[in-house]
C-alpha cells in the first residue's frame, strides 16, 4: 500500500542551515539537482512503528524538497508473511531459526504479490529493511 497519510515532517532542507550551515545544505542542492524529477519508491514492511518509519517520515519530505519524485510503499501480505519475516529478520541477527518449505512459500507469495504491485509502480526503488530484500529481486527477476 503506498503510504500518503503518514504524519510526515514540515522541515525542508532549509530547516538544518542551522545545524549543518549554508554550505552544507547548499551542496546537497547542487548534488541533487541533475537527479532532480527523479522517481524513487521507498519500500518497507510497515506503514507505522519501528526505525525505517522513523526515518521515512523525515527523509520523505526532504528528499521532495531537494526535487526528488518520492513516494513509500509499505507491504501488504497476511500477518504468516510477516511472522516468517520477522523470523528471517532475527535470523540475519544472529538467531537460530529453522526454515520450512511452508514458511519459505508463505514468503515467496507474500513477496511476488508486492513485486507485481512495485512493477506496475514503475520506479526505482530501495529497500528499508529484510523484509523487502525478495520482493525487489522478485520485481527484478520474476515480473518483467
């Protein structure tokens, strides 16, 4: 689902000559601007809570100010997709975590189902976190 009302930040670059200087906020300008119109889609696995929400809600805005076409896209999937995600999640951390071939198919449908949704979006996209790492292959390799 593309996430439009979210409660994203009012602070445009402007905001942080404060903090970072003139010069600093100048030279992002000037790095983004022959990138300027360009479409990217953030994409995560929540619309709401934890870090990549935290940050999104800022660099969102930010990135529209520097003139960036920008947009977020959170995952739609049953709660079992996200329950084997989080189990893959902890996995990366460290976690012993059995896999099965039921889990490793409830995570390939949940993942093709969000790669045909970001390839009709047409963008570049990024990932935000572990949850999205096969959708954007999916999208790469599965969907063309």
């Amino acid at each position: 689902m593309f996430v439009r009302d979210a409660p994203f930040s009012s602070a445009g670059l402007d905001a942080y000559r404060p903090l970072v200087g003139d010069a600093t906020v100048d030279r992002l300008r000037a790095l983004a601007a022959p990138l300027r119109g360009t479409t990217v889609l953030h994409v995560n696995a929540t619309p709401v809570g934890g870090g990549v929400v935290e940050m999104l809600l800022s660099l969102v805005p930010l990135m529209r100010d520097a003139g960036f076409e920008v947009d977020w896209y959170a995952l739609e999937a049953e709660p079992s997709f996200f329950e084997v995600t989080k189990r893959y999640h902890n996995a990366l951390q460290g976690e012993r975590s059995p896999w099965s071939q039921d889990a490793f198919e409830t995570y390939w449908h949940g993942c093709r189902r969000n790669a045909r949704a970001l390839r009709e979006a047409g963008a570049a996209t990024t990932t935000s976190s572990s949850s999205t790492i096969r959708s954007r292959w999916c999208c790469e390799r599965c969907c063309r």
